[in-house]
C-alpha cells in the first residue's frame, strides 16, 4: 500500500481486499460465500439443519429442527442429542490425538502443551472428580479461575457431565462472585489459591472465601475444589475445601460423556443489564456449539496447521467461544497466556506471537491502543510472519487502531475480521468473512450466512437509506442464540423483545448500513457502559456507591476514552456537606477503592464530582444526557427548562 493509503486515513470508506494468498487457501471463498448465503435465503431451516448434520457429530440424530411453539423462547433440533465435550475431544483423537489441544504459557514465561489425547484424559479425570463429588447432570458449578489450562479443563469436564457452569471472571470481587452463585444455586465451586497477573498474585481462594463466609454467605455450595498455582499459603475450610490435585486422585481417566438434550443448557455467563441485577444468560448445548464451531472455521478460518490465539479470559463470552469451546470443536490449537499483556513490556504479546508461531490472533480494539500507544518498536522486536488473520471483538474500532493493526501488526497482509456480537448472541454474527469479502476500518461489515440482521426504524420497518441510524436487529430466530435469562423468563422477554410486537430480537445497540450494506455500530441504546469491551451496567456501579455510608445518590455515565473505550465518570450527592468545588482527591480514592470491592477492578469510576443534587426532570428522572455531555466537558446547548432544578448545572460543570 503506498502512502496515498496512509494519507486518506480519515476517510470512512476505504476499502481493503484480502491479499491473494489468503484468498487461495480460505476456506470460503466469494463464490462458496454467494452460496451459503443463497441456501440459507431460500430454506432457513433447511440450511440450519445442514450445518448441523455436518458441523456436529449427534449421538442422537435429531428429526424436529426449529420450534417457535413458545416463541420468543425457542427452541432448535430439540429431539437430537450430543455432547460437547465430546464434540470437542474425542472426536478428534482418531485423527489428532498427538497433536497440541491447548498451549499454555504464564505470566513468568512458564510453558506447557497438551495434546488432544491428554486433554481428553485430564478432562475426563476431572470430570469423575465432580461425580465423586456429587455433581451431576443439570448441576450448577460456578468457576472462579485464572487464566490456566485448568479453567478450559474444569469447564469441559462439567460438559462432560451435563453440568451447568457458570464462569465469573477472576477480576470480579467477592460479593459479585457471592450473587452469581447464588443467583445460579451453585452446588459446587471451582477456583484456586491465586493466579499470576501484572507480577502480583490475584487472591482467588481469599476472595472466594469472603463470598463464601460473609453477608450471608452462598448456602448452596457444598464443595469448593482449589487448584493449585501460586501454593502460596490459603485458608482451607477442612469438609468443604478439598484441592484439585487431591480430588482427581485415583479418579480413572475414562469418563462416558454423559449423552444430553440439544436443548440442555451448557452454561450460564453473567451480564450487565441497564437495570437490576448482572442476567443469567443461559445458552444451550447444541445451538451453542454449532455457531461456536461454524464461526470458528467460517470467521477465523482454522485450517489443520493453525494456531489460534484469542486473548480474552474465558470469564467472558469471548473466552468461551474462542477459547474453551469453538476452536476445540473444529480441532485446531490454542493459546492460552495467563497474564499481562505488559509484563515485563508492551512486548510480550508480539513476543509470544514469534515464539508459538501464531497464525491467527483475536483481541480487543481497548488492547490494540493500549499497545499501539507503546510505540511500534515493541512489534518491530519480533518475527510476526507466522501471522495471517487478525481479529477485533468488544467495541467498534476507531479507523486509526485499525490502520496500525493493519500495517504495524498485520504488514498490509492479513485481513481484519471486526467480529459484532454479545455474549448473548453466542458467537460471531456481523463480521468478515476474511477470504471472501473487502472490509472497511471500522466496520463490522455483513452477518453471516443464517444470521438476519438488520437496522430498523422506531416501528420495525427496515431503514433503506444509506447511513441512516436506527435499532440492530435480528429479525429471525438463530441456533446460537440464549435461551432465557436463568431464572427469569419475563425479563428475557422484556429485554430481548420489548419492541415490534415481539417479531425482532433487540440486541440493545444502534446501527446505520452504508451504501454497501456494511453495518456500523454507533453504540448502547440503553445505559449500559462498555469499558475495555467489557459491558457495565451504569445502575450497578450506581448502586455500589449509594451502598457507602457517605454516599446519599450516584449517577453514572460513560466518557470516551482514548484506550478503554469509555471511562465511567460519576456523580455523587453525599448525606453530609459537599466539598469545595466538587472535588475531594482522597474521597474520591475511598469510594473508587470501595466499588472495587464491591464489584470489581473494571467498575472503580475514573472521576467522581460532587454536587448537591443531580439534574433531574419534574417527574424526578435524572437526565443522563446531560450528564454525557458536562462528562464530556462540552457546552450544554440544548433545552434544560424542563429541569426541576436547572441552577444545579453550574455546580455540575464545576464552575462553582
Ligand atoms: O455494543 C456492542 C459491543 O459490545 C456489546 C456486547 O458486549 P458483550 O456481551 O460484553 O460481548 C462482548 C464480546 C462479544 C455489543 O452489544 N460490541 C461487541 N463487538 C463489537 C461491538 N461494537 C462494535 N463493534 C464490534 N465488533
């Protein structure tokens, strides 16, 4: 590319095609894309059941492919049954056994490989562990690890099972960690002694304690097993606790996959919401795996010699899908890096590209500016040949990450797959495909084959104008897609379906198409934050900080942020007096520290104001647009007489 390219940065409509190598060995190619998109317009159902039958193996062949009996939940292929871990394992010893399931490395450069055959036995062990244990199909598990082989281990031997897990991120505090399992009546907890990150050790198995022992504590939970990384010294609660390396002793290392419904839920991964409580979002086993392993060949385009490198924390959709399940179900190999991406310096990803040979690497846009921010003669230190397919999930991508992306880590190489999704989706839904299709920086570009997205207007009609915004639907049914909101039905459908008469799954999101019909996302409808690609409610933070003794009311709201995406920005009215000007460094410390605590890291607001009061409407609702916009640091040019008490406002902006 010459410099014309470079120069033209600011224009939105660039176009990049795939070089022809890539294309040459794709999977999908135009024609083979043309196709699928074809078969899948003219037999929806048709097409679904194909990829199916070819994508799964069925240990019961299903007859019923799409039930909308009881829509909006529905059901697919549910007389068939299967296994996951199975689909994951054990169909690929026959072919792979020797070859590299999984390729671990920690933080302090500690490395590891197992193979598919050893996977299949670490699994399987593990799994007669749970059983021994008492855990059996249908059962709650909730895994609070970190990033290790043990986490993917503990998640596919509760497949194995038929055991429901539920993930939460080890970056979560105890008291998210206590109302996830008792949201979900967790009968077991998986976690560890600690894990490895940023040259400290993350206090896993102390935090789990707090969950375990405190307000309350979680009644349900019979057995914690604590595998062992850091053997620093832990409590352990004699009857209860029992350590991973003791609870697989003389366990066999064969394990019959317990045969389940395509319907039977796999997991369960908590999510933000605008208001109330983090959701259940539940997902089932076979419609999952399907789009897990279609996305994973379709999207990343895993051949045999790939090696795939996502690096998101299996507490997050994005780990389950790339990570733990969808590259396992096609047999390719993974990374998996415990750690930071800065220690010890903004190397170590480019680092380990060179050292594993990656070929496909998968991260968010909030790391990529990290990164990028460090100066290219981080990746310039490294060999990045072995690379041929990047990928960006989380947030729309700014076109200037792209670009460096493109030239400084992709060499004007390898295409960019910009993956649209939610962790309710399940997988990949508006994306490249990467041999078959231009892609423009910033963009997510088309839904796949299957997937009918489109942008409507407030009465669900289609919007046909280029660049004209409007809600982000999906206007049919899909396999991937969640099931329910774990015991919650009516807020599944008063979240999913509120709108058009129940016909559109709302995905929450606003969105234009271009001349070309390439989707851009333009963000939230709703209030909910997305911090690192990661989605926050603004009502949970909120509530965390009305929780301080201090605290009398909160309002919270999203900033852009040059790295993160969006910083959370927050107002806070005391119960005493307000300090001078708004503004109390050490205050300000306390409460951030204090929402750590009570939900995690990610959560602690980047700036609090302080004020007498929040701007709110006569009928009491707090207008959060202007809060976005005094945020900002912007003028307030729109009408604010609707205000029951407009004086606030200088307050707010800190000018008194
Ligand atoms: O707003 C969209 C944004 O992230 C939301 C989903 O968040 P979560 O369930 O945490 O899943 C993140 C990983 C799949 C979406 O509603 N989002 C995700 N990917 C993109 C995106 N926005 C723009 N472009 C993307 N590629």
């Amino acid at each position: 590319m010459g410099s014309d390219n470079i120069e033209s940065i600011l224009i939105e409509n660039r176009q990049f095609a795939p070089n022809q190598d890539f294309v040459n060995r794709a999977r999908i190619n135009a024609d083979q894309l043309a196709a699928l998109h074809q078969q899948a317009n003219d037999d929806y159902t048709g097409f679904w059941a194909q990829q199916a039958r070819e994508a799964l193996d069925w240990h019961k062949p299903f007859t019923k492919i799409l039930n909308e009996s009881k829509a909006p939940h529905y059901s697919w292929f549910d007389d068939g049954e299967l296994n996951v871990s199975y689909n994951c394992i054990d169909r690929h010893l026959a072919k792979s056994a020797n070859k590299n399931a999984i390729i671990f490395e920690g933080e302090q450069g500690d490395t590891s490989y197992i193979t598919y055959q050893e996977l299949h036995s670490r699994v399987s062990t593990f799994a007669n562990a749970l059983k021994a244990k008492g855990i059996t199909s249908g059962d709650r598990v909730v895994i609070y690890m970190p990033m290790t082989p043990e986490a993917v281990i503990a998640m596919q031997a509760c497949a194995r099972i038929g055991a429901i897990h539920s993930v939460v991120f080890g970056g979560f505090s105890a008291e998210s960690l206590r109302d996830r399992i008792n949201d979900a009546g967790a009968k077991m907890l998986i976690t560890a002694d600690g894990g490895h990150r940023g040259g400290k050790i993350v206090e896993l198995k102390s935090a789990a304690d707090k969950a375990l022992d405190t307000s309350g504590g979680c009644p349900t939970i019979e057995n914690v097993i604590v595998y062992q990384r850091t053997a620093h010294n832990i409590a352990m609660q004699s009857g209860r606790d029992i350590w991973w390396h003791d609870a697989i002793k003389e366990q066999s290392n064969d394990c019959e996959p317990t045969w389940v419904n395509a319907e039977h839920p796999l997991f369960l991964l908590y999510t933000s919401g605008s208001t109330g409580k983090p959701k259940g979002i539940q997902h089932s086993s076979a419609g999952y795996l399907l789009g897990a392993a279609l996305t994973n060949s379709w999207v990343f385009d895993l051949n045999d010699n790939d090696i795939f490198w996502c690096t998101a924390d299996v507490g997050w959709i994005t780990g389950h899908t790339y990570v733990a399940y969808g590259p396992l179900a096609v047999g390719a190999t993974i990374v998996i890096y415990e750690g930071a991406p800065t220690v010890p310096d903004a190397g170590r990803f480019w680092k380990m590209v060179e050292r594993h040979k990656i070929t496909v690497f998968y991260t968010a846009p909030t790391a990529i500016r990290a990164l990028m921010k460090q100066g290219d003669e981080f990746p310039n230190a490294y060999d990045l040949s072995s690379i041929r397919l990047l990928g960006t999930v989380g947030e729309p991508i700014n076109p200037e990450a792209w670009m460096w992306y493109h030239t400084v880590i992709g060499k004007e190489r390898c295409p960019i797959v910009d993956t649209w999704w939610q962790t309710e989706t399940g997988c990949n839904m508006i994306t490249p495909i990467p041999g078959a299709m231009f892609t423009k920086p910033g963009s997510c570009t088309k839904a796949l084959p299957g997937i009918m997205a489109d942008v409507v207007d407030e009465d669900g009609n289609s919007i046909t104008e280029a660049n004209k915004g409007g809600y982000l639907v999906i206007t049919k049914p899909f396999p991937s897609m969640l099931r329910t909101i774990w015991g919650d039905d009516e807020r599944y459908v008063d979240t999913y379906y509120p709108k058009f008469d129940g016909r559109f799954y709302l995905a929450g999101d606003s969105a234009r198409k271009d001349e070309d019909g390439y989707f851009w996302i333009m963000g939230r409808i709703d209030d909910v934050l997305n911090v690192s690609g990661h989605r926050l409610g603004t009502m949970e933070v909120e509530s965390a900080l009305v929780a301080h003794e201090l605290v009398a009311e909160a309002a919270v709201v999203g900033k852009p942020h040059e790295i993160k995406g969006e910083s959370i920005f927050a107002y806070v009215v005391l119960k005493g007096e307000r300090p001078a000007g708004g503004v109390d460094d050490e205050l300000t410390k306390t409460l951030r520290d204090w929402v750590g605590e009570q939900i995690g890291a990610i959560a602690k607001p980047d700036e609090i104001r302080y004020a007498d009061n929040l701007p709110k409407t006569r009928s009491g609702k707090i207008m959060r647009r202007l809060l976005r916009t005094i945020a900002k640091g912007e003028e307030i040019t729109s009408d604010t007489s609707t205000l029951e008490n407009e004086a606030i406002l200088d307050q707010l902006q800190g000018k008194i």
